[in-house]
C-alpha cells in the first residue's frame, strides 16, 4: 500500500535541560523546532522507553513548538530505574510542572501505547489545557490488557513466549508479572539482568507486524535495557486505576477535545479491541485501522497516519 507522509528531516533541540521534581526525580525535557509554533507535547511510549531523535520527526518543525520529555525512571531522567514516587499521578503533575515552566496555556498532545494511556488520563484530568489528542496504538492499562501482552501474544509468536517465560521457575509462570516484578526488583544483576533482557526482547519482538528492525541480538545487558522492564513492570503491578476501566467511563470529560485515533489491525501488545473500545466510548473520535501494520509507530501505515493527523491539527490554533 501507499502512504504519502513521511518523516520531517532530523532536526536538534533549541533547548534542553533537567527540571527537580519529587525527590529524588529530575526530568529531562527538550524544545524543538519552531520557539513561535504552536505547542505540542509527545509523551513516549513503556512506561519506561525514553524519547529519542526519531519522535521529533512527527512534526513540521516550521508549523510547532514541539516538546518531548522522558518520564520518571527514564532514558535521561535521573536516577534511571527510580520507581519511587512514580505513579501516572506522578507523571501527570509532572507534565503541568513542565506546562507551567514554559508559559504554554494549551497545546496538542501526542501518544502511543503507553503514551496513549498517559495522554488520555492526562486530558481527563486537565481538559482545559489539551487543544487535540493524537493517539497510537491504545493501550487502556485495564488488568485484561496486561494479561493479553504477557499470555495471548504467544498464540502468534509461540518462540517469543518461550523466551519470556524461560528466566522464571514452572512455579513462578502461574503469576507472570508478580513473578518478573519480585526479579526485577531484586537488586544482584544475576537475578534482574535475565529477566529485563528476556522482557524487553519479548516486547521489541512482538511489536511489529514483521520482524523488527531492531534485531534482538542487539539487545545489550545493560542499565537501561533494566529500567525499561522495570519499570513497566511496576507500572502493571503497582499502577492499574479504580476503576478498571475509567479512561473509558471518563471519556465525557474530554468528548469535546477534537482527537485521533491510529491503531493497527495486526497489533499484539495493544490489540485493537483496546482502540475499537475506546472509538465506542468515543465515536466523536477519528478512528484510523491501518491494515498492514502491528504496534510499532515506526511501521509505514502508522506512521503515515500520525503525521496526516498533525498536518490536520495545524489549522487549530
């Protein structure tokens, strides 16, 4: 199939730094393209995956202001891994702090998979300073949605499953994400370090329609390659709302917020029902299956999509 948009050219931050927050927390935030554009916040994907150079390129950095931050615990946030004081209230507050700091009454907000549930509860809380929602791949953080990620994905990809399930004992595979939760806390890299590899494998490998540019032999035992399954992990343990499905039952507070919905038909860490659930709350919605694609922004269906979105939101000031 033909998709006709494509990345914006590699651009630099104007700005950069680390905002203090709740200790021991300090966020990295950075500002692109346009300092006069029209704002608009990309809020990345995990919990725990950090931005990179890639997600600036959604945008026209002619048109937008375009802000990026990492949450709590990642990528360029210190301390890495850091899962106290880290909870989607955390991250919200922390995303009015950033607001705040930079004189922005309202922009657009940006999101997938994990960034779709922080966007989503972020515009329930404070609606009046969301001007557009743009959202990948959703992801509604319901214990159903956690339970298809670890057990059903393996129906498609049995050899992925084998491998997510290879560091824990036949016991500990009866309570897969208290049992990875209990590992990755556990402070002897013996212990954590098998356990954050074989995670973060396990989702790079389901998360296309075809395999991933990012080959998993690539993965390195590192620090980071830790935080990033820790802290999803926790975030699934620690952080499923009350109710469990009320970024469904609060959509009346953002109904009126124009948004967009992208979501591929051939996604296994979020499966559409997640996006088709959310476009039944929300038929006001504009709601995009892309047929060839799996959960990754990177795939061209995708990508495609979410650029046209933030062409289309260029006419709202």
């Amino acid at each position: 199939m033909h998709y006709p948009f494509d990345f914006f050219p590699a651009i630099e931050p104007y700005a950069s730094g680390h905002l203090a927050v709740d200790a021991p927390h300090e966020i990295y935030w950075e500002r692109c393209g346009n300092p006069q554009g029209y704002p608009i916040l990309f809020l990345h994907g995990g919990p725990g995956w950090a931005c990179s150079d890639m997600h600036r390129r959604f945008f026209d950095p002619v048109h937008y202001n375009i802000h990026l931050f990492d949450q709590r615990g990642a990528g360029r946030s210190r301390p890495l891994g850091e899962i106290r004081h880290n909870s989607t209230a955390d991250l919200i507050a922390d995303i009015e702090r950033l607001r705040v700091m930079w004189g922005i009454e309202k922009w657009h907000v940006f999101g997938g998979s994990w960034g779709s549930t922080l966007a989503l509860a972020y515009a329930q809380t404070h609606p009046e300073r969301v001007s557009a929602l743009i959202l990948r791949g959703i992801f509604l953080l319901r214990k159903a949605d956690i339970v298809w990620f670890l057990t059903q994905a393996g129906q498609i990809w049995p050899e992925h499953e084998r491998s997510l399930l290879a560091p824990l004992t036949v016991d500990e595979r009866s309570d897969i994400i208290g049992s990875y939760y209990k590992r990755l806390t556990n402070p002897d890299p013996a212990i954590h370090m098998p356990a954050a590899m074989a995670w973060v494998k396990y989702e790079i490998g389901t998360s296309s329609l075809l395999p991933p540019n990012t080959r998993l032999d690539q993965v390195e035992p590192t620090a980071l390659t830790h935080s990033m399954a820790l802290m999803e992990a926790h975030y699934f343990h620690n952080n499923l709302f009350t109710p469990d499905d009320k970024l469904l039952r609060d959509v009346d507070r953002i109904r009126h917020i124009p948004a967009t919905i992208v979501q591929g038909r051939y996604d296994l860490v979020c499966p559409l029902r997640s996006a088709d659930d959310l476009h039944q709350a929300w038929p006001e919605a504009h709601y995009v299956v892309i047929p060839d694609a799996g959960h990754s922004a990177m795939e061209p269906g995708i990508r495609s999509a979410l650029i046209e979105a933030t062409e289309k939101y260029k006419q709202m000031r």
